[in-house]
C-alpha cells in the first residue's frame, strides 16, 4: 500500500520492543519526535496508528470509526480481562452486556460499599499499629479485596482474603509486557476463575445462599439476549471484571501515599477542607500518575482522519498517558496541583484515565465512580484519620518503563497511630 506521505511514519519493521523499552513514553515520544498528534508505526507485526489530542478522542470514541470487537491483544485478554467479555463487544450484544454492569455500578451500591470499605480500614488500623511497619499497597489491596466481596456477595475467609488480593492485582499486572510477569498473571487469573465458577455453581444451586439484591445474585440471574443465563464459566469471569477494578485502586492509592509524601502543604489542607477539595486532590492523582499507557481498538471501516487513511481493521491507539499530561489540555501539565480540577465536574472530564465516552453506551469503566470514591476514601483515611511517617531509605520512586507501574516500595510506614483530632471528633465518618 502507498503511504500518504502527509502523515509521519516511523521506519522499520517493527517497534514492539521498543513499546517494551519505552513503556508509557512510546506514544508521547513518537508525537514529539515527529512534532504531531498522528504517527503510523507497527505493532506485534501489524500497522499501528497512533493519536492524541482532543480530537483524538472525539474520533477513538465514535464506533462508527473505531470498534473494541477483538481489539485486545490475547495477552490482555488472558489476564487482565477474560476471553469473550464484555470489553471486547459492540454493538447491541454490546450495550445488553453492558447493562448488567451498569445496573450494579449504581450511585446506591457505590455508597454501600464505601461504607462497608471504611467501616473496614477503621477496624484494620490496630492490626497496622502492632504489625509494623506495614506497606499501605499491601494492606489497601487487602482491605479492598474483603471490602469488595462482602459488598458484592462473594463468600471469602479470612485467611483467604491476602491470597484473592494478591490474585486479583496479579492479574493487573499480568497485562505488562514482562513475560514472568505475565505467565504468573495467567496463572492468577486460571486459578481465580476456577474458583469464581465454583462459587457462581454454589449460589445457582442455592448451596450459598446470598442476599437477592447482591451482584453476585444479580450476575447469576442475568439473561442474555437470547433468555438464557451465562453459562457458569462465563458468569465467573464477569464477576471478576466486577470485583477487579475495586482492588485495582489501591494502585492509585500507593500514588496518593507518595504524593502526600511529596506534597505535604496538600495534606495540610485535605485536612482542613471538605469533601470537595478531596475530591479534586483524588483526581490529581488519577491524572498525574500512570495507570494505563493507551487504549486499543480496531478501525471499524475504512475512512480518512487528518490526512490519514484508516483501513479496516487497522490497529489503533489513543494516548491516555499523553493525554492526561497535554499541555494543550491541561496548564501546567507536568505539576501535581488539585487546581487541575478546580471546576470539579467540568474538569474531570477532560480526564480519561480510565478511558473516555458515554458511560451508558460506550466503553468508559461503568466502575469508575466506585474507584475515584474507594481512592476518595482511601486519602480521607491516610490523611485525616492517622497519623504515620515513611520508613527510611525506601524506594518510593516508579518506572516509567513498566506498564502498569507502582512505587517501587509500596510505600512503607510506621508510627501509625489515629490523630488526636480524630478521637475527639469520634473517629471517621
């Protein structure tokens, strides 16, 4: 095919390793080598077009452009999402789908379970005091995961609650590009669906009995288009994509421990204001620090963007990194301020941290509100509710090359003790 010399194109064969090396900067730095928000390259042996920008996500989030529809990679799939899920559809299997999530993720169950998750941090805090030091990554996976499953209707023990944390996040990081890495996530990910599916059997069966209006029993009643129920497999490997991105925050939450670490006059002040300043000062964090690097999907036709001619079934990438790090959208892009999003509402949603688009129709985490409010929680926790110092010496720096990433040490504290103010107050809300 001949290319159109209008739009720049990085030579060779192929830059998969490169996407190995580079991590989150792959697409930045393409678009500031060629000085343009649009680049071909090639991926995994295919075309790859890679864009950034406002219109960049006006046009990945139309689907008559831009499809999901076998757009993950299989090694995506076998970890971080589940084969034949949800994120992989459109269309009306797509939104039928979907409307099983939507109907769990509601404002109502939001706040449940954020109850529950707090009620939980406050009676964990004793076990942190006697067991330090403890890594806040460590024991915020933990007290989402038992968190998570009480509220969605999963029965889990209590020694089972550190190894299905540590299942869940490995799955996360299974989707990375490090090969280790990504065999333990498969393995993660074998084992926990094998143990969901038993758990789904169960409740169907009525040899767990859960409350009527859990997800778990919503999950096991739903239908498809077609009046039949998911099969148990299926239905388990939902379920997961329920439970996962919860316990996925405490990845955010290990950030908002370093950056009240390396910001303490925002601590100062989270302490001070009210609910809305927390909510600012939590989508920092979703903005400034990484989560994923891009977001792939397929071109649904063939059609011309910006003197680019997209075929049918192109690879393409939308630059979420970049994006949150735009100076053409946000000011000062590269500072850590709460003021990013001092118009609250109206700012987030320039923020595509976890994807963009309508949450009714298309492809943003229906999740997303559970994950800014456990992180809101999670902040309110650290910053208001104890008091703690870092331990010294420790590596709280992360690698940009590593997708996802996380600070290196998990952010290890110690002298952990509830605030006096707290007390007198009468301990969180």
């Amino acid at each position: 095919m001949q290319e159109h010399q209008a739009v720049p194109h990085e030579k060779g064969l192929d830059h998969t390793l490169s996407l190995v090396k580079e991590g989150y900067h792959f697409i930045p730095n393409r678009m500031a080598h060629f000085h343009s928000d649009i680049v071909e390259t090639r991926l995994m042996g295919k075309r790859a077009i890679c864009i950034t920008g406002k219109d960049a996500i006006e046009l990945f989030y139309n689907p008559a452009n831009i499809t999901r529809e076998k757009a993950a990679p299989g090694y995506v799939k076998k970890t971080l999402f589940g084969m034949n899920t949800v994120h992989g559809m459109e269309g009306e299997k797509h939104t039928k789908r979907r409307s099983l999530f939507l109907s769990i993720a509601t404002e109502e169950e939001t706040k449940r379970l954020s109850k529950i998750y707090r009620t939980y941090l406050n009676k964990s805090l004793p076990s942190w005091e006697f067991h330090e030091p403890v890594v806040i990554y460590n024991e915020i996976k933990k007290a989402l995961a038992a968190s998570v499953c009480e509220w969605a209707g999963v029965p889990i023990l209590e020694d089972q609650i550190k190894n299905k944390a540590d299942q869940l996040m490995a799955m996360v990081f299974g989707f990375g590009t490090v090969i280790a890495i990504h065999e333990e996530g498969k393995a993660a990910r074998k084992v926990m669906e094998e143990w969901m599916e038993k758990v789904m059997e169960d409740v169907r069966s009525g040899f767990i009995e859960v409350p009527d209006d859990s997800p778990i029993r919503t999950v096991c009643e739903y239908k498809e288009e077609d009046g039949k129920p998911l099969d148990p497999h299926m239905a388990a490997v939902e379920m997961l994509n329920i439970i996962r991105p919860p316990v996925a925050t405490s990845i955010y939450v290990a950030f908002a421990a370093r950056a009240l670490h390396d910001y303490p006059q925002y601590k100062e002040k989270l302490r001070t204001s009210g609910e809305d300043y927390l909510y600012m000062f939590c989508e920092e964090v979703r903005r400034f620090y990484p989560l994923a690097p891009f977001v792939g999907g397929k071109a649904a036709r063939d059609f011309t963007w910006k003197e680019c001619e997209f075929k049918q079934g192109d690879m393409v990438l939308l630059d979420i990194y970049g994006i949150n790090h735009s100076e053409e959208i946000w000011e000062n892009p590269m500072t850590f301020d709460p003021e990013h999003f001092k118009e609250l509402e109206s700012d987030s949603k320039k923020l595509i941290a976890q994807g963009a688009g309508d949450m009714k129709k298309g492809h943003r985490c229906p999740g997303e509100a559970m994950v800014r409010r456990l992180l809101m929680d999670s902040v309110e926790f650290l910053a208001k509710t104890i008091e703690y110092e870092l331990v010294p010496g420790q590596d709280i720096d992360y690698d940009l090359t590593k997708i996802p990433t996380i600070p290196k040490s998990g952010i290890e504290i110690y002298k952990i003790r509830r605030r006096v103010e707290e007390e007198k107050e009468g301990g969180s809300r």
